[in-house]
C-alpha cells in the first residue's frame, strides 16, 4: 500500500510531461485521449491550463509502481 501511495506523484509526473509534449503538438494519441483541462478560479485569479490523460496516468502510476516495489523499503 505504502508503495502504491509512493507511486502516485511519480505517475503524475510522468503524465504531465508526456502529456504536455503530445497535446502541445496537437495529438489526442488515439486511446491515451489527451485532453485540455481549464483552470479559471476568478475569485482567487487563477487562470491556466494543461493537458492530462487518465489512461497515461494510470499507465505511469502502474509503471512507478512496479518500479518502487523492485527497489524495496
């Protein structure tokens, strides 16, 4: 469970990254579905965006995973 709770920011990471580069460049990579998500909080004036993909990011996560229980605690 801990490495499973380790996993997750590396899986994000991951996503954001992979994510940036294949939406900036206007790929959806067909089942990855890359998508644009809106940040507008005028209230607290905030106002952004980024690009993320639920599949790549279980993908990752998944992979991080896999990965930190090889290393070990």
């Amino acid at each position: 469970m801990i490495s499973f709770l380790k996993a997750i920011p590396f899986g994000a990471f991951l996503t954001l990254i992979i994510a940036l580069f294949m939406g900036s460049g206007g790929a959806t990579g067909g089942l990855l579905n890359v998508f644009k998500v809106d940040v507008n909080y005028p209230d607290l004036m905030l106002d952004f965006s980024f690009y993320w993909s639920w599949m790549l990011f279980l993908g990752g996560t998944f992979l991080a995973f896999i990965l930190v229980l090889m290393m070990g605690d």
